[in-house]
C-alpha cells in the first residue's frame, strides 16, 4: 500500500504560480504551446541517451506527444513517451524553481509591467501556466529505466501545496491532466486544440497525435496535427516567411516575430545546416544582464538533438540569437568536454558567427528601420564584441552607432565611417567623449575648443562605451582619441600662444597647487576650455571618473588616483581666485573649481557636505 505525501511549493513557486493564475488573462491558449514544448524535450532527452542505451526504448522507439481531451471529465492531456521523471525529479522540476533568474521574473511580473505571456517559457517556468485554465493538474510519470511499480503521481490545485505518490505505470513517460476551470470550455473542441497545436507547435520534429472524431466523438485512432518535421532541413523554396516565424516562436517561446532570420546548408568536407533568428527584442534574461542563462542555439548531430550548447556555437556577444545547428559529421555521443576542444565545431561556430554578422549587415544596408530595432535591443550587447573578437573586431565597429555633436541630438545614429566621410583634411583621429548620460557628454567643458574649430565630436554615454573603446583603438586607419585624455594636437601659433598663456599664468597655478595640496596631482592651463573655468584631465590609459564611479558602486576597490586640474585663465573666477587676499575665501574658490570640475566629468564627491558648505559661503560673500 503506497502513502501520499503532501507537501508545500516552495516559497517562490507559490508566488509564480499566484501571478501567474491571477495575471496571464490574455494568451491563455500559451498553456497548450508549453506543455508540448516540456514534452518535446523529453522525447529528445530519451532519444539522446537511448544513443548509449537502446535497452531505455524497450521496443517503443516511435516517440510522439498525444494531446486528447474528455468533454465528460472536462480534462485535457498532454501526453509523452520520453524520458520521464523519478520522484526527486519531480520535486526538482516542478515544487522548487532552481533558475537564478526566478527572483528577476517575480520582480518583473509583480512590478508595473503586466504579466507578459512572452517570458514564462524564459525561465522554465511554463508548466505552472497550466493553472491559467485548470483548477487542477496531475502528472503522471515514470523514467525510462525504472521499473513499472516506482511511477509518481503528483497533484496540486495550484494554491501552495501539492501530493506525491508511487504507483504503478506500465508505460515510460509522463502525461499531465489538466482539470479545467469552468469557464475554459472552449479547450474542451478538438478543432480547437488543432488549431493551436498548428500555430503554436507546428515545427516540433515528433509527431504530435489527436484522436480522430467521429460523430464529433473522439475514437482510439490517432491522426498527427502538426508538420512533424525538421523545418531547417527542407529546401528554402519551400518554407514560407510565415513557417520560419512559426518555427521561431516555437523556438524562442516568443509571441512576437522575428526580426530577421538567416538559414544556410554548407556542403563539403563538413556539412552542416544553419537556420538562426535575431528576435525583435531582447529576451527577457538578456535585458536583466542573465550571461549565465543563456538558451541559444540548438546543437542537432542528424536530427538527434544534442544540448543547448549556446556556449560552443556562439561567442557571448551573440548571446540574442536564437536558432539550430544540424550537423552530419560530429560524433553522436559528443559530451560538453568534446565540444569544448573541437575542431569541427570551431569551424561551425565561426560560419556562425559570418552568418549573424552578415545578416545585421544586410539590415544596415538594406532595411534600416529594422537595423534601428535592432541597435535599440542589442546595440550594447554588440559592443562586447569588441573586446570579445578580435577577428571581426572591425566588422563589429562598422555596425556600431553613435550621438555626436554634429548629430541629431541623443539619437545614436553616426557611424565611424560617416565620421571619417566629415573628417576635416588633416585630421588624423576620431575623436569621442565619454559620460554616463547625453547632457553629460554633450555639455562636457572638454568639448569647447574641437567646437570652436568644427571639429566634430562622437558623444559616448552608455555604460559599456568606456570599456569597449578601450579595445577599439583604431579603425580604419585613424585612432580612436578621447578628447579628455592627453595633449591636444596644435598647430605652431597655438602652441606659442599656449606657452605664452602658461607663462603668464604661472603664479595662478602656483597658488591653486598651494590651496588645493594633495587634492590634485597637477594644475595646468588648459587648451580644452573657451568658455568653462575649469575641466579634469586625464592622463591616457587613465580611467573616466564615471567609470571609476560605477565600479565602486559596484562594490570593486580602485585605488585612489589625484586628477590633473586645466584651467582657464581668462574665466573671472579664475581671476577672483588670483586677486583674493583673504586666504579662506580663496580655498574655497579653489576647491569650488575642482568640484566643479569633478561632477562634469561624472567623478563621486569626496565630501559632498563639505561642497556644500563651500557653496554657500561663496554665495554669502563670507
């Protein structure tokens, strides 16, 4: 006689499932699209691991999913001759939620955004959108290797507990029964279960079977309702835009199109095919920074699907894409640690690589309303790609896009080579400015001297710019400089007339160096400034003070540097400053300038009470 046991969901589960129930009023029918997605990983599982154990299959090697529904019981069930589950599996994947990214999904679902059928399937969580239409599921299951007494069954109304019991199954699989709400009758017509599982399931590569009606009654005969074929392998010719979309949202459990979609067959000495997406938006586990959760692409070796294996077939900076890889010549028993030293998948990886890069070419090119989507969603991700590969490091820059001050304001449109196409003659460098926002690099004091010569500045202010320009030395030909950063390249008579400037103004910098101490490492006149009192300087490979913010937010410890203060000697408070007797108001003068200075450049004030003191006894006159 087996016992039942009952158990509570996990604390988050309990969460998932309330917003869930409560809050997925549209899409219901996503329910139907995420069981046989669950289903359809089981079969692929077994089909994998039977590659080693044929004895799993046990003379039933034709896997199918078989979707049937009772009008009388007012049930419908999805079921599946996979692999199956032991009760600790069970347990694992269905009471406790062990994605990282679970916490980031109930913030983004409880928070002001309304649920969005799109991210259930993002996070492994698509078998609790079963409790959108039923008031109750059981799932009944065995594993492929276990024997017919050690089935489980488990059952919950989805409302913070859930029973679990050993009962005996004669055959491997699992079946999910879904009780359904009252007024969820229109699950209950074959006709419709068809049509949903052509929309949403049509591309799995099993069969997946209805019973055939008779008299509107369902019978024991099965038909299959969905292509049930390897949609990458047939003939371009032959797939409709609307079959690759329909594959796609079947793929990236996504309710929206694709942007854009590439499918390639490569014959030869290695033959593989390729058929890869760049989704319309970013995946909800990108957007919330998830590396570590990537799906991407699926590795199939003959149809035999292998793993997610986004980590071989994609460098990080491609993380968006989703799609498969098929290939004929890789051994079917490859593990994760052949992968990772395999000739033959580097070679499929770099076609892979071409072959995105080569498509967001073409939409720069040719469709530049879909290349703005997608610089919107993955602009920044892109940018990785600089540090990350080399190889294409050029390919990657020519895509890139930015603001600059002989732009459209924020809108983040200039490329490199259209800067070089204005490139005043003689101009030997691209020049840019770093910031943590657009009013900040636009309204940077360093840019006032490349403004009055017209010389045109690329204006920097996402948070990724900094790093990334630090790989991005050159293109083209022409080096990449940041106008804060060095000398500034002057021609004779400027020259002479800085010098001149400097020479003059050597007992002002000899008394800020004196008021200010150990709060600057030096104090020059500046060749950057026509208009602003004061501006921070930068010594080349030194750091963007709102970078060295954001680390230490971050938590990360830097070690203290003494920035370079330029001044400019003809700003009257610069001349206040030489021309004060009184020693106090000086310093604080000078101290103003300095933090002044600082906050332009997106620096964290050392003693932001103390600034404000300052301030107001300027403002007092004291």
């Amino acid at each position: 006689m087996t016992t039942t046991e009952t158990r509570k969901f996990e604390a988050e589960v309990a969460q998932v499932l309330h917003l869930v129930t409560h809050s997925l009023y549209s899409h219901k029918e996503i329910f139907l699209r995420e069981l046989i997605s669950n289903a359809s990983d089981a079969c692929d599982k077994l089909r994998f691991e039977a590659i080693g154990k044929p004895e799993l299959l046990g003379g039933d090697g034709e896997l199918h999913i078989d979707v049937s529904w009772d009008e009388a019981a007012r049930t419908i069930t999805v079921r599946d001759n996979g692999i199956g589950m032991t009760r600790d599996e069970v347990v694992a994947n269905i009471g406790t939620i062990a994605s990282s990214g679970t916490r980031r999904f109930l913030e983004a679902m409880s928070g002001e955004q309304k649920a969005d059928a799109r991210l259930i399937g993002q996070f492994g969580v698509g078998f609790y959108s079963a409790f959108v239409v039923a008031d109750k599921v059981t799932v009944l299951t065995r594993r492929a290797d276990a024997p017919a007494g050690e089935g489980v069954k488990w059952e919950s109304d989805g409302k913070g507990e859930y029973a679990l019991e050993q009962v005996e199954l004669a055959a491997r699989g699992t079946a999910v029964v879904l009780h359904l709400k009252a007024d969820e009758d229109e699950f209950l017509k074959g006709w419709q279960l068809k049509s949903l599982i052509r929309k949403y399931s049509d591309h799995v590569a099993f069969p997946i079977r209805v019973p055939v009606e008779k008299d509107g009654k369902p019978t024991d005969e099965w038909e299959t309702a969905n292509d049930a074929s390897a949609l990458w392998a047939k003939p371009k010719s032959e797939i409709s835009d609307e079959d690759y979309q329909g594959f796609y949202k079947s793929l990236g459990h996504d309710f929206n199109d694709a942007l854009a979609w590439t499918h390639n067959r490569v014959e030869g000495s290695q033959s593989f095919t390729t058929l890869l997406y760049v989704p319309a938006q970013p995946p909800f586990d990108l957007m919330m920074g998830g590396r570590d959760e990537r799906k991407g692409l699926k590795l199939y070796i003959k149809r035999v699907f292998i793993m997610d294996a986004a980590e071989e077939l994609l460098p990080n900076y491609l993380r968006f894409v989703r799609g498969v890889v098929d290939a004929d010549d890789l051994p079917l028993n490859v593990s994760r640690e052949i992968l990772q030293h395999n000739r033959q998948l580097e070679r499929i990886k770099s076609a892979c690589v071409k072959r995105v890069l080569d498509l967001i070419e073409k939409l720069a090119k040719d469709e530049p309303e879909k290349f703005a989507t997608f610089l919107k969603a993955f602009g920044n991700t892109l940018k990785e790609g600089i540090s990350e590969d080399a190889s294409n490091r050029e390919r990657i820059a020519k895509l890139l896009r930015f603001a600059s001050t002989k732009g459209e304001g924020a809108r983040q449109n200039v490329s490199l080579d259209d800067y070089i196409g204005r490139m005043a003659v003689g101009q030997d460098a691209i020049w840019y400015v770093t910031a943590d926002s657009y009013a900040a690099a636009a309204g940077s004091p360093q840019l006032e001297a490349f403004r009055a010569k017209g010389i045109e500045v690329l204006l920097m202010f996402d948070r990724i710019d900094e790093w990334m320009v630090g790989y991005l030395a050159e293109y083209e030909g022409k080096k990449l400089r940041n106008v804060a950063k060095g000398e500034l390249p002057l021609d004779e008579a400027e020259k002479q007339q800085q010098e001149a400037v400097a020479k003059e103004a050597e007992p002002l910098l000899k008394k800020l160096k004196e008021l200010l101490g150990e709060r600057v490492g030096d104090v020059k006149v500046s060749a950057r400034l026509t208009d602003s009192p004061s501006c921070l300087a930068l010594n080349d490979y030194d750091m963007a003070p709102h970078l060295a913010r954001l680390l230490r937010e971050a938590g990360q410890e830097l070690p203290e540097s003494r920035p370079v203060l330029e001044i400019n000697p003809g700003h009257p408070l610069l001349k206040r400053v030489a021309n004060e007797a009184d020693e106090g108001r000086a310093k604080d003068l000078a101290n103003l300038l300095l933090e002044q200075a600082e906050i332009a450049a997106g620096a964290q004030l050392a003693d932001p009470a103390a600034f404000v003191q300052r301030v107001n006894r300027v403002l007092l006159g004291n």
